[in-house]
C-alpha cells in the first residue's frame, strides 16, 4: 500500500499534472484507501484528521469523475453545481476549495467557495455564473437557496467534511435541510475524527452501505511530535507562556485557548511584551481573520492564539511549535490541536500548561492516545540581571541572586552595537542565551530587564 503512486490510482492527467506542481509524489494512507473506493462510486464513512491529507482523499477522486462535465463554455448552464462540500467553518471551507482549484487547476471544472459574514451580494454573480464544485459553510447555504441563486438538483456528491464538528456546533436542522433538497441518487463520502454514537446515526441516515476506513490515530502520539505538559495554576500561565515562547528556538507557535476572552486577553497581554501576536476566533470580522492568518503565513505574526472551532481548517504547513495554554476538555480537541505540528513527516513540539483543575481532562487525553505525556521540570524562575558594556557588542551579566553578585556570570555578544544610555534602565531586544552557574537560561531571562551598570 505504501509504494503505490498517484498514477497507480488511476488518475487522469490533468489531476496528476496538478499533483506534481503542488509537491506530491505518494498518497497520504487515506489517500490510498479512499480514492479507489471513490472512483468505484461507493459511500464512505472516514475516520481522519486534518493533516492526514484527507482533503485530497475526496477532492481528486470526485474531480476526475467530474472531467466529463467540464466545460469551457461560459453558459452557466453547463456549469451546474454536481458536488457539495460541506464543511463547519468558513477557515476549512476557504482551505478545501483553495486545494480543489489546485487540483482542478488544468481542467475546466470550475469551485467556489461560500461561507458567512461577508456580503453575500459579492457572492451571488460567481455562484450564477456556475460552478461544478462547491464548498460551503451550510448556514450561508441555506441563504442562497431562499435567494434561489443555486440549484442543487445536479448534486452528484455530497462531501460533509469535519461531520462531527458540523453536529458540536449544531448544523444538523440546517444539514437536513440541505440534504433534503439534493437528488436522491448520489455518492455521500462522510469524514469525522471520531465516530461517536451520533455519527454513527448520521452515517446510518445518510449514507447507503458506506465502507468504512480509518487511518490510524497514531497521528495523535506522533513520534514526530514530542509532548510536554507543564503543571501551572492559572496565574502562573501567562508569565510561563512568555518564558516557553522566548526560550524556544520555533520560529512560530500556534496557542490555543478554551475562550475567544482568553485568546484576545492573551494576544494583547503578549503583544505588551513584544511579541508579534494575534487572536483569531468567531468574533472577528472574516476580514479580520483572513488578515491575522495572513500574518502567520507569511511570518509577520509570530504567535497565532486561537480558540479550537477558529483553528479548524488552518493549513499552515510545518508549524513546528503548538501551545495548549489550556487543555481542551474534549479528548479528541487535544489531537486536533496537536496535530497542528509534526505534519508530513515534519519534526513539531506540543506543549500543554495543565492547571490542578485540569488534571482530569489530562487524564482523558492520555487514555486517548495511549500513552502518558512527559511532566517537564517546572523552568527556574525569571531572573533580573544586570549588565554591564564593555565594547559596543559586548555585554557582561550579572545575575545578583545567582551564585557571587561580584563576578559577571555570563558575557553577552549582540548582534547590533549595545548603547543604552548611560546610567538608565534599558531593554536588550537582542535574544541572549546564558549560562549562569552550568544552568541554561532561556533568552527571556536575560532580555527581560537589564540595567546598564555605568562604570
Ligand atoms: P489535509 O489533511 O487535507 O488538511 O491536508 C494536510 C496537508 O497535507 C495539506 O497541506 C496538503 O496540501 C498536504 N498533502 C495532502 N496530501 C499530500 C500528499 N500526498 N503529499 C504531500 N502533501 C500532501
């Protein structure tokens, strides 16, 4: 299964041209297992994550049983609406539909995406144009239904994509809805990260003898991730959130918060601190969103804090650094998040800040992965030091409490010329790593506050 390539799989050309310029050379293992049974036609019932590359797993097996309705004629008319996706948030539905139109790229099939909270005028033309492929966010559906700007009687497929997070957030009247408008002949391929007793029931609803595929939940204790946890009360979480930020060499980290208060409250604390940090959750503006993830993605922004629902959907590739500032009471949230990190091979670590009250719900993520997380050393406490200059470069250290206030424990070299002003209190921005006493201290410590010592 695992040496077999996306030719292997039948894919027409147009699609496999596609793949090779987005960097894929081998199927994902849902990949493998969903496309032949897509491209058979039957209903499927798939247990995956985001990061598993289970986007691909539906879209390339449903556009190339599109192709024989591509068309380069732009009568609307041929250009009906023969597969739905439908997904709980608009951060995944901009993500799917940005991969279909990847994958479509050489063909004539045309996607679309539309979600809530923007316009829906701005809407209307693209989907009266036609499109084959749409995704969407089913509340905004729903909109252009009453607006009768789609038609959904050519519905070939139905995707729902993330169905157990469609039924947390309490789509299933609006999903009826939907469904009850579409063709009763169609392929329904359903993806969930879990199979409770509810999307069983769904399953059973919608789906007709759908085979069933799961790929390992391994991906949850990845051996790519490693998995720390921080015993802190909650005042203590803020002050160490800084300390792990500043002492890891990540380039970029993903924090989540349990509220959309926590998230900004966090952002603008760290923001204070220096930090490039943002918030992204449900009550900003899609613009808003679009522009904080923009940020992340290009590296402005070094810190993204987002609450769990805000998070779904967020492709950024190689994410090396994931923070639960507090862990998530649903089990299968931690694997989500943690799943941030470590994608495709890529190396990530995953750090939990777990208050006494939420040791239980560490013990629940724990019995889902199967494995215990490592409880790391508490970090030595932040220490004022002061410092003194020698040349312009060069700074020496002092860290009264640690061991001889005489000596400078630690000389600093920084990368620009050290030139505080004689006397005063300053900020070194440039990061230090010191050792003090054979004990590493991360370059928060030593950034914090240093006071220039005149002669
Ligand atoms: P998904 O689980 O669909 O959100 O995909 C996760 C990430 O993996 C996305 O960035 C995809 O572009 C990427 N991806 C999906 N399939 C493959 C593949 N076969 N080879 C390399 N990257 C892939």
């Amino acid at each position: 299964m695992n040496n077999i390539s996306f030719a292997d799989l039948n894919l027409a050309p147009e699609i496999l041209r596609a793949l090779t310029e987005s960097g894929y050379t081998i199927p994902t293992p849902i990949q493998a297992q969903a496309i032949p049974l897509v491209l058979d036609g039957c209903d499927l019932m798939a247990g995956a994550q985001t990061g598993t590359g289970k986007t691909a797993a539906f879209a390339l097996p449903m556009l190339q049983k599109l192709l024989p309705f591509a068309s380069a004629s732009p009568s609307p008319a041929r250009h009906a609406v023969r597969a739905l996706i439908l997904v709980p948030t608009r951060e995944l539905a901009i993500q799917v539909e940005a991969s279909v139109k990847a994958y479509a790229k050489h063909s004539h099939l045309r996607s679309l995406v539309v979600f809530g909270g923007v316009d829906i005028k701005t809407q209307t033309p693209q989907l009266r144009a036609g499109v084959e492929v749409l995704v969407a966010t089913p509340g905004r559906l729903l909109d252009h239904i009453e607006q009768k700007s789609v038609q959904l009687n050519q519905v070939q497929m139905l995707v729902l994509d993330e169905a157990d997070r469609m039924l947390d957030m309490g789509f299933m009247p609006d999903l009826k809805r939907i469904l009850a408008l579409l063709p009763k002949q169609r392929q329904n391929l359903m993806f969930s990260a879990t199979f409770s007793a509810e999307i069983k029931k769904l399953s059973a609803e919608f789906l007709v003898n759908p085979r069933l595929i799961e790929v390992a939940r391994s991906n949850a204790a990845s051996e790519n991730i490693t998995q720390k946890v921080y015993l802190a009360g909650h005042a203590e979480k803020h002050a160490l959130l800084a300390q792990l930020l500043r002492g890891s060499d990540a380039r970029q980290a993903l924090v989540f918060t349990k509220t959309k208060l926590t998230a900004s409250r966090i952002a603008r604390q760290l923001q204070r601190e220096g930090f490039a940090a943002d918030a992204i959750h449900g009550d900003k503006s899609q613009l808003e969103r679009m522009q904080a993830l923009d940020a992340f993605k290009s590296g402005k922004v070094t810190v993204l804090i987002a609450t769990d629902v805000a998070a779904r959907g967020l492709d950024i590739d190689q994410l090396p650094l994931v923070i639960n500032y507090e862990i998530p009471s649903a089990a299968e949230d931690y694997v989500h998040r943690i799943g941030r990190t470590g994608r495709a091979g890529a190396y990530g670590v995953a750090i939990s800040l777990v208050a006494p009250e939420e040791e239980k719900y560490l013990v629940e993520i724990e019995k889902l992965i199967k494995c215990q997380i490592q409880r790391a050393e508490p970090l030595p406490p932040p220490v004022a030091v002061r410092a003194e200059r020698s040349e312009p470069h060069h700074v020496k250290i002092r860290a009264p409490h640690i061991g001889s206030s005489k000596k400078p424990v630690h000389d600093a070299w920084f990368n620009k010329p050290y030139e505080p002003s004689i006397g005063a209190s300053t900020r070194v921005n440039e990061p230090v790593a010191a050792k003090v006493s054979g004990r590493q201290i991360p370059a928060l410590f030593v950034r914090r506050k240093v006071v220039e010592e005149n002669n």
